[in-house]
C-alpha cells in the first residue's frame, strides 16, 4: 500500500522518458518557486498520461479497421455470422424472445435452442450499445455496431492494462503495458473490425476481472471484490473462456496459501468474488449449475472450503495458547477436511452428480488427446498447437521482454507480481497447447513486458539524469533520496556508463518501434481478410476479388424455396444462415458429433449410399467449397480426411485406409477407386474435366493441388448442378426428388 | 389455357362487332395506322389516327377504347395532336385521362383526349397516340433449360379497337428478330423480315375485334423491378442523398433444371440466352458517393461512368438472372443540393427531381418513392404530371427530435417513360439548420464541464 509514495516518485521520471522535452524546461524554473513547480509537474504529468492514455486509446481503435479500409464494413469468418445473426434478432425482436428462441434453422431436424446454448455477453453487449446509439438518436445498423465492437472494447482494454500495470508496477509500466496491448497481433488477430466473436469482448472482461481481483487482494476491500465478482460474471457471460479464471485465481489463492502469504485480504477477496461470481455466474442459462457440478469447477470450490478452514484454524489459533494443543487439533482438522473433501468429491463423481471433465479440458492439459479422441476438435486449424513462429509472429519482441519481465517480478516480489506471473506462466502454456489460446496470454505477456521495458528505461534515464545533475546542483534536488544513494556507488565508472545508457536506450526505442511496425503490417497483411471475400493480386499488380461465398449464398437465399435444407460441412453452417438465410444439417456450434459424422458419411459415401442419406435427412441442396479453378487451398477436397474421419468415428463403414494410396491423398489417376467416387469428389470436379484452368495444362487440372484430376467423365444421378460461382469456389446442387417406382 | 382465351377472345370479337353503340356516332378515323414494337418486354405502340368530325355539333374530345386484357397492363397513354405538313409538322400534346363509359361493352377500357380545339363540324386532326403496355408477353414454353430460348405469346387485334367506324386501318408488328415461330393469319396478313403487317382493312364498324396471337423469339432481358423503394433525403447542408431499394426478377420464361457453368462460361452465346447480368443504371449528373450493395454486403461488380448531361451506373447482380430468379440490392448515391433545390417566387422551397425509375428498360411493378424533408419543414405539396398516390410520414433520421416530415409518392406500373421531373414544395425555416450543431456542441460543453467539475469537487467525507 505504498501509494502515497509512489506516484511522485514514479511520475516525473515517466514524464521525463515519455517526453524528455516537455519536463526540461520545468527543471530550469526550478529556481523561481519550488512548491508552485511541484504542483505543476504533478499536473503536467497527469495531462502527458491522459493524453497519452487517449492516444493509445484512439490507436487501438484505428489499428483494428484495416480490414474496413482494405475490404468494406463487414461481418468476418465463421463464428461472426452466427453472433451477427443472433444479434439481429435480439434487437428486432427483444431480449425475452432472445432468451426463448428455438432456432429451427440450424441441425435440421433437431433444431437448436438458442437461449440456452450460447454465451449472451457479445450480443446484449452490442444490442445495448446499439440501443443507447439509438436513444442518443444516433441512427445507426446494427451491422456498423457489430463491426465495430471488437476494436471499441479493445480500446477499453488499453485502459484496463493501463490499470492493471498501474497496479502491479507502476504508472510508466502501465502506460507501456497500454501501448503493448493496443497494438499487440496476438490481440489483434482476434478483435479486428468486423470480427465480431465473443473473445472480442471477452478479453476486456477477463482483464477487468484479474485486475479488480488483484486490486481486492491488495486492498482487502469488499468493494473491489464486488467489482471482481460482476467483471467475472460479464466473463461468464461472454466467452467458454471463463473457465481459466475459475481456475487460475483458486491457484493462486493456493499459492499464496503455500507461501504463507494468507491474508484477511485474501480471504475477503476470493470468498466474495467465489460466492457472489458463482450465484451470478448461475443466471447464465447455459452454464447453469456447472459451478457447483462440473469437475472443472471443483478446485475453485475446493479452494473455498480450504480458506475456511484456514480460517478456523487462524481462530483456533487465537482462541487456544498451547501450541501443542493446536498441533493436535491441526492434524485432526486437516485429515478430517481432506477426507470429507475426497469422499464428498469420490461420491459426486461415482453418483454422477459432478460430471467428469470435458474432451476439450483434456485436450488443454494434454495435447495430444484431441488427435486420438475427438478428431472435431482436432480438425479444427485454431485448436492446432502453435508452431514456434507463430509466437514470433503474434509478439515479436515481447517473447524477449517476457523473461527480463518475470526477472523484475521476481526481483519485486508481491501478491500482484505473484498473480501476473502465475497468469503469464500458465497462460503461456495453454497458448502453446493451443494456437487460438495465444489471446488468452496476450495481456500477460504485454503487462509482463511492459514491466520490463519500464523498469529498463526508468533504471536508465534516472543514471542519465543523477549524471546531469551531479555537477551542477549536487544532492539538493529531489529525485529520490533512495535512489540516489545507491547511484553514488555506480558513479566510479561515469563515462563509460552514460554512454552504455544511452546506447540502451536507443537500442530499447529501436526495438520498440520494430515492434510497432512489425504490429502494423502484421495487422495489415494478415489479420485483416474477413475471409468471406478473398482477394489476390492479377498478372498486372491489379487486385482481384473473388466474391464466391457471398454469391452463392445470396443465390441460395433469393432462388431457392424459404424451407430448403442445405447440406455442406459444418463449416459453412453458420454462413449459410445468416447470409442464405436457409436451414441447414450441422453448423459451427459443433455440439452434436453424430450428426456431423453422418454428413461426413455422405460425403464420403458413393453416391446411392449418399442419396439415402439425403433422404433421411430431407436434403434439398448440398453445398460444397472447391478450390481447384483459382488455387483456394482451404476448399472442401484438403478437409476430406477430416469428413472421412469424423464419419469413420460414429460409423464403422467409413475407412480412411480406403480413401488413400500408401497412407498418400490423391486426387489424380493414381488415387484409390473409393475417392474417386465418393459423393464429395463428384460434386468437387463434376464437369471440371471439361474446363482448362491453366494455359498450356490439361483440361481438367486442379490448381489448388496442382494436378490432372483422375476422374474426368463423371456422371450424376441423384443430384444436378443448381449453382456453380463464377470462380467455380461454391457449387450447389440440388436433391432430385426419388423417380416414381412404377 | 391459349384454346380457351382464344375461344374467349372470339366470342368478346363476336359479340362486340355486332353490338350497336349509338353515343359518340359523331366522329369517324378516316385512316388508322398502329405500329406495334415487341423488340422488349415493354410493348409500345404507336397509333396515328386521322379523325374528322361528320356530326353537327363541334366535338370538344374523343375517345380511345382498350379490351379489359389491355387495360390492366396499361402502363401510358399519351397523345399529340399534329398540325402542319409533312416538313414542318408540329406537334401539340394533348390532355389524356382514364374515362368510365357506362355503357362499356365487356368491361372495355377508356381514354378521353381533349382535343386543343373542339373539332368543328367537317373538320379532320392527325393524332399521334403512344401506349404502352407492361406484362403483356407471355413466354411460352413456360419453363425453359439453360440452352433453350425463350418465346412469346403476344395478343392483340389485328383491327384497332375503337368506338368510332375506322374506314382504313393497318396494324405491323415489329418482332425482335426474324425468329417467329406462328401467328394467327387475319387476310391479309404477311410477314416480311421483322415486321408482320395486318391490313389494310377497309371500313370497319365500331368495336370491330379480331384476335391475333404472334409467337415469336424475344431474349431481350425481361428486367421487372417488383418493388423499388427509392427515398430522398434532403439536407439543406448541401446534398440530396438518395437511396434506391430494389427488387429485380426476370419476368421471362422460368428456369428449368440444371445451371451449368461450364456450358454459361464457354458457349456464352446460345447458353442463357434469356438471361441477363449487366444492368444500366442512368444517374444525374454530378453524381458521387455511388455505392452499390445488398443484405449481406457490397457488391463488386459495378462501373461508373460521370458525364455532363448524365452518369451511367453499369452493374451486375451477384448471379446472372435467369427465369424467375430474383436479386436484391440497394444502389445509393448523392448529388449536390443546389441542382436539385430552388426557391420558388412565393418564398417556398421546392425540390425538382426525377420520378420513376433510373434502370433502363425495365418495368417497375410498385414505386415508393419518399422524399425526406429536413426536420421542422413545414406544408409539402407534390405536383405530379399524372396521378400517384400521396402520403405523409414522419422518419426519425441522425440526432432528430421532432422527426422529418416524409412525403410518400407511390405508384403501380411504371415504365421509363415515367422519368419525367416532379416537384415537391415546402416551407423551411433555415434557423432549423442550426439545430443540430447546437445540439453537438450544447453535449460536448456538457462533458467538458463535467469533467471540469469531477476534478476540482472533493467528494471525499473525510478529508485528507
């Protein structure tokens, strides 16, 4: 609680750093009055922070719309469209209808309901935003407020590392955490305009919550615990995510339980944010009793039930003067709280009150355990582990400031350091486990860095300057007596250091706006395709957009009967909802792996087995992504071993051995018998044979795979062609009705 | 259902030429000349008549009679009276208006032109008549494959429907190409290149009738806007924004079976035919901020061309249209105030723009348009060349408060012929333009002084 000091202490120097011009001229007035001086610095200082504060804020913001600039004001990917289309129907038909609807668009024949399956934070989130506009007689579409939510609560996230630095370290390093963050890819990638996803929201929300909780440890206040226990439920109502929160603050609690550093603080913090975020976190139809169900959540619980006894020991402790005596009843109560625990925890489990965990919990701890078990989760590209470079990517460097950081932490060791470090160490894991999980780690690797640029620069500048001043006013002025005791060791070897300073400063700003212009292009070049449109440079530098998805499925939604069924690979599910706006089989809420596989049998089946299929599903159309006219490598053919494996696991019949040529995936004269028939592969190339792609190549040669396709003269039986893109991307067919049986 | 219409259309036929119609015996067509344009599917028809006068007392109009077919695809009717010879012949438009008959036989449908004089006794006039006709092909086959192409049933008289006695008459019809499969042989009749020609028939009794049919190729896109709701907003900051909501489908002979984009992308010219990618959109000029998208977002696909007298806005939907296919987009665009805005002598504002529909050769099924008026305007009128249907009503538009007073001017069937200027007129007090920014900056004082007072009030109980 050494804040009374600190701001002074800690805040010229920053004003120096950040803008060594503007707190030079206030050094040389210094003769005239020293208490008006004081108060001014003070002031300076608060308008360089909030200017720079609101620079960063404005930064963050604008960062995230290239994406607008290149392409257009538009929803992106895959999870977007779902949100955008629920979002749609939250604001035109209000929250009780919301909370009720039964959507009987999607998993034909099964139908979804809505209300209880999806996190609502990122919808009511932006309804209110859009309703305020509204109130505010700002007449904007609901579209212009999705799109631009991600970008607006990063900015909020700006302020909150602001803060949260603030708290753990100090001002500069917060301000320096702000910056990082604002335009780090790692948090980029996920909250550009138009990527309209819950981990948009979800990361302020996590952020809020560490840093109101961290705030009540340090403070022991009801009130910071109370603003942990909300920011906690926003989480929970906003992103699956929440769950490393339920179970990184129980850690750290034991932590700090273990270092013997248990305070009445602690135990106001954490049992005010458990109990009341749990009651809260109960009213979120789709998490429900989970809290108190799911294995999971038990450690948070577990945690609970052991500060109470921690608690009672403490009074048992008071209240008895014999150590002895206090020994015994230790030992007793501890044995005796164990085994209550075990046995409560045995009896749930076996009775199937508390469910085990999840196939996606196992997957975090062991990676490897998506691949064997749940190929759904493994198929997916974001639940890959991440690749060496793609940490590079995403930090830059940050993935070197990290470890000087912890250094720091370590160095200053308190409840706050401990928690960022715990953060950024576990947080660090799961990103490797998991490459979409990188987001989650982002704000620790940001603040952990920050910590170590601040200090670096803070050390720095404070040599630079007790240099300057030695000479010439001696020991009078006040930079802190502390400091400059401990400098007047270091001044033996005067020249040498200077110069070292400022080579390290340069080096440290040369880095830092590597980092910035690393951040944009990475903005620019790679985090900003909304991947609905695609787009490629002609033979004359000239932009190409291919606009196939949208075509097809606004052909889909003004040519076909309102009641059609649609037939594609999840992936599209979501899409075709919300811009063809017809039903469809499965879709990216991946929760029913039966059905998924049996549109994975489909398409991999023959194509009378296929017709079956159709049937019993009343297909109408069936939808398939092809890549082989314009080079798109991510079509429907590359994720066939994905179809052909989840079939394979709910139906036997399917066997992925069939599909390939010495455990090889060909599509050309070589590939087995099985590929070249399966529903897939005709819907894929039917007609293609006919069709030069490339000048100087066979007719017939797809450019995604680069290869002459093995089967050229396919024929349909059961289904014919409805809609082909003019790139050839998406083609649709359509169900014939059965023939008469006469 | 042709046999039955057919026997229908013989029977009306049958019954009307022998029916007596005694009012209006006064006047007589010494010589009737219809040309008949199917080239589109928008049918104009050009009719020159030479009328004169054999009664006793001066006829002050005259009547244009339609069969009930006609009447309810009747998008037009317009007449000019001739005067002058063959050089230097002027031309005078005259005042038409849809007229109820109650003695019309089989719910025929009429026109009352005015003449500019009332014709004295003995006396002839040259008329101009121009009418157009909307829906009135019927593609038969009704369903067509990609390769195929598409033919249509147009019906008509060979001898012009009139309550007067025409005493000669010719009717041609000009086909889009010389691809005419049939067409019903009334003596004499022919064929040559392009045009059939019907006559000439010699001194027909009034409510003469003889059904035709002609069967013939016509590919030319069938572009029906279902629906356009265009709204203009006026803003007396400097710039009229417009913003077009259209329904477009092709109105042909529907697509049957498979689409192939093989066959549509190499053998273009006989496969889809009938269809149709490319639309003209005719702007004003000075046009800019043009952008063009639907639903589910821009669409790419689009040129614009800015000139002087006009802009042209070339486009194409997502897909190519094919028999009842539909698209739907919004084109929407702004143009500067002071072209379109004036203040009228009697201290009124009036805005003079352009009705109907910007798309070339397409036939608009129902017109909303909805001129926007800037908040605190005050008793619009709309002055309309013909008749259209008006209503008042009010859209809350940026940082409004009373709402903007929006004049909806609605109307069914129309053709590009409609393209003519209309004006609205009302009142606006230019003090209402400061409204707004006042509002803007009265908030953003309010922050400020906020904040002003947030740092400098202690609201701390205990002090420190």
């Amino acid at each position: 609680m050494g804040g009374k000091q600190d701001p002074t202490a800690n805040g010229s120097p920053k004003s120096e750093s950040m803008g060594a011009k503007k707190a030079s001229p206030d050094l040389l007035n210094s003769s005239f009055s020293f208490k008006s001086l004081k108060l001014k610095t003070k002031q300076q200082e608060l308008l360089l922070r909030v200017s720079i504060l609101g620079l960063v804020y404005v930064l963050a913001f604008i960062a995230r719309l290239f994406s607008v600039l290149r392409y257009e004001s538009m929803i992106h990917e895959f999870d977007p469209y779902f949100n955008y289309r629920t979002t749609l129907y939250l604001t035109e038909k209000g929250f009780y209808e919301f909370w009720n609807w039964f959507d009987s668009e999607s998993w034909y024949p099964l139908g979804r309901i809505i209300g209880g399956t999806l996190y609502p934070g990122l919808m009511v989130t932006a309804a209110l935003i859009y309703w305020t506009l509204r109130f505010l007689r700002f007449f904007v579409h609901i579209r212009e407020v999705c799109v631009l939510t991600a970008p607006f609560f990063a900015s909020n996230t700006t302020i909150v590392a602001y803060f949260f630095g603030k708290e753990i370290w100090d001002t500069g390093a917060g301000l320096v955490a702000a910056a990082l963050i604002a335009i780090c890819p790692g948090y980029i990638s996920r909250s550009v305009a138009g990527s309209y996803d819950n981990e948009a929201v979800a990361i302020f929300a996590l952020l809020l919550t560490f840093y109101l909780f961290v705030k009540a440890v340090k403070t022991g206040s009801l009130s910071w615990a109370l603003g942990s226990a909300f920011g906690y439920f926003y989480m929970v109502s906003a992103w699956g995510g929440y769950v490393f929160i339920i179970n990184l603050v129980p850690l750290y609690v034991l932590v700090l339980l273990i270092t013997g550093r248990y305070s009445m603080r602690l135990y106001v913090a954490y049992n005010c944010m458990y109990i009341l975020g749990m009651l809260l976190a109960m009213q979120i139809r789709f998490v429900g009793f989970q809290h108190v169900q799911s294995g999971e959540h038990m450690g948070a619980m577990g945690v609970f039930l052991l500060m109470q006894v921690f608690y009672f020991l403490d009074w048992v402790k008071y209240q008895l003067n014999d150590t002895k005596l206090f020994q015994t009843f230790l030992r007793i109560t501890v044995t005796s709280a164990i085994l209550v625990g075990g046995i409560a925890l045995g009896v749930g489990t076996a009775s199937g009150y508390i469910s085990p965990w999840t196939g996606r919990f196992y997957s975090l701890l062991d990676p490897t355990y998506a691949k064997d078990h749940i190929p759904i989760i493994a198929s997916v590209s974001e639940h890959q582990p991440t690749a060496w470079s793609s940490f590079m990517f995403d930090y830059h460097i940050l993935l070197f400031l990290f470890p000087a950081g912890l250094y720091f932490c370590f160095k200053r060791l308190s409840d706050a350091t401990i928690f960022i470090v715990m953060y950024g160490l576990t947080s660090l894991y799961f990103a490797g486990v998991m490459v979409r999980l990188i987001l989650v780690a982002t704000p620790a690797v940001c603040l952990i860095s920050a910590i170590a640029v601040s200090a670096t620069v803070k050390n720095l500048t404070s040599l630079l300057r007790t240099k300057q001043k030695v000479p010439q006013t001696g020991s009078t002025k006040g930079v802190g007596s502390s400091k400059s005791s401990s400098k007047v060791t270091l001044d033996q070897s005067q020249p040498f250091q200077k110069n070292g300073a400022i080579a390290l400063l340069v080096g440290v700003f040369y880095l830092l706006s590597r980092y910035a212009i690393h951040c944009t292009w990475v903005t620019s070049e790679a985090y900003s395709s909304p991947s609905i449109v695609l787009a490629a440079r002609g033979a004359h530098g000239n932009r190409i957009i291919f606009d196939d998805y949208r075509e097809a499925y606004y052909w889909l939604r003004q040519n076909t009967p309102t009641d059609a069924k649609v037939m594609s690979w999840w992936d599209y599910g979501y899409q075709i909802t919300a811009m063809g706006n017809r039903t469809v089989i499965v879709d990216n809420n991946t929760w029913n792996n039966t059905h998924i596989a049996t549109v994975g049998r489909a398409m991999s089946s023959y194509e009378d087995e296929a017709y079956d299929i159709m049937r019993s599903l009343d297909v109408n159309y069936v939808l398939v992504v092809f890549g082989g006219v314009t080079g798109y490598s991510s079509d429907d053919i590359n994720k066939f071993l994905w179809m052909v494996r989840i079939g394979g696991g709910v139906y036997p019949v399917i066997k992925e051995p069939d599909y390939l040529v010495n455990g090889e995936f060909r599509v050309d004269k070589g590939a087995s018998p099985k590929m070249l028939n399966c529903l897939m592969y005709k819907l894929c190339y039917y007609r293609f044979g006919e069709l030069v792609t490339e000048y100087g190549k066979p007719t017939g040669y797809d450019r995604a795979r680069g290869v002459e396709i093995g089967n050229k003269d396919i024929k349909l039986e059961h289904l014919e062609e409805a809609y082909t893109t003019s790139n050839w991307i998406v083609r649709i067919y359509r169900v014939k009705p059965p023939t008469n049986r006469l | 259902m042709p046999a039955r219409n057919w026997i229908f259309a013989v029977a009306v036929a049958l019954f009307l030429s022998l029916s007596t119609f005694s009012s209006a015996q006064d006047l007589q067509i010494v010589n009737a000349e219809r040309r008949i344009d199917l080239s589109s599917h928008i049918v104009k028809a050009f009719l020159t008549l030479k009328v004169e006068n054999i009664g006793k007392d001066p006829a002050a109009d005259m009547l244009l009679a339609f069969p009930p077919t006609q009447i309810k695809n009747l998008a037009m009717v317009q007449a000019l009276a001739v005067t002058g010879k063959k050089k230097k012949k002027t031309y005078l438009p005259l005042d038409v208006k849809p007229s109820e008959q109650p003695d019309a036989p089989n719910d025929a449908g009429y026109f009352l032109v005015s003449f500019a004089t009332p014709l004295g006794p003995g006396e002839a006039v040259t008329l101009e008549v121009l009418y157009i006709l909307t829906h009135s092909l019927e593609p038969f086959p009704v369903e067509i494959t990609q390769s195929e192409s598409q033919l249509v049933y147009y019906r008509d008289s060979a001898v012009v429907l009139s309550p007067y006695r025409i005493k000669q008459q010719t009717t041609f019809f000009k086909t889009p190409s010389t691809r005419v499969e049939s067409f019903t042989s009334v003596e004499p009749a022919n064929r040559a290149g392009k045009e059939i020609k019907y006559g000439a028939y010699e001194d027909r009794v009034p409510y003469s009738y003889a059904p035709v049919i002609v069967h013939f190729e016509n590919n030319s896109p069938f572009a029906v806007v279902e629906e356009l709701v265009r709204e203009i907003e006026i803003s007396h900051w400097g710039s009229l924004q417009i913003t077009e909501n259209y329904r477009l489908t092709h109105g042909g002979a529907r697509h049957k079976g498979v689409f192939s984009r093989v066959e549509y992308q190499s053998r273009r010219s006989i496969s889809g035919s009938s269809s149709f990618n490319a639309l003209l959109a005719v702007l004003p000029p000075r046009v800019n901020s043009v952008y063009y998208r639907d639903n589910i977002g821009n669409i790419s696909t689009s040129h614009l061309r800015t000139g002087f007298k006009k802009s042209e806005l070339e486009f194409e939907p997502r897909y190519p249209l094919f028999g009842g296919w539909k698209a739907t987009f919004i084109i929407g665009y702004r143009v500067p105030l002071e072209d379109y805005l004036f203040e009228a002598p009697d201290g009124r504002r009036y805005l003079n723009f352009t009705f109907g529909c910007p798309l070339v050769e397409t036939i608009v099924n129902k017109l909303t348009l909805k001129v926007v008026l800037p908040e605190g305007s005050k008793d619009p009128s709309a002055v309309l060349p013909f008749a259209v249907n008006q209503d008042l009503q009010v859209k809350y538009s940026y940082l409004d408060i009373v709402g903007r007073t929006v004049v909806v001017l609605q109307k069914d069937n129309v053709v590009p012929t409609h393209n003519v200027p209309f004006q609205v007129y009302y009142t606006f007090k230019p003090i209402y333009m400061l409204a707004e920014p006042l509002m803007l900056v009265s908030a953003f004082f309010f922050v400020f002084v906020t904040s002003l007072a947030y740092v400098h009030i202690d609201l701390n109980i205990v002090k420190k």
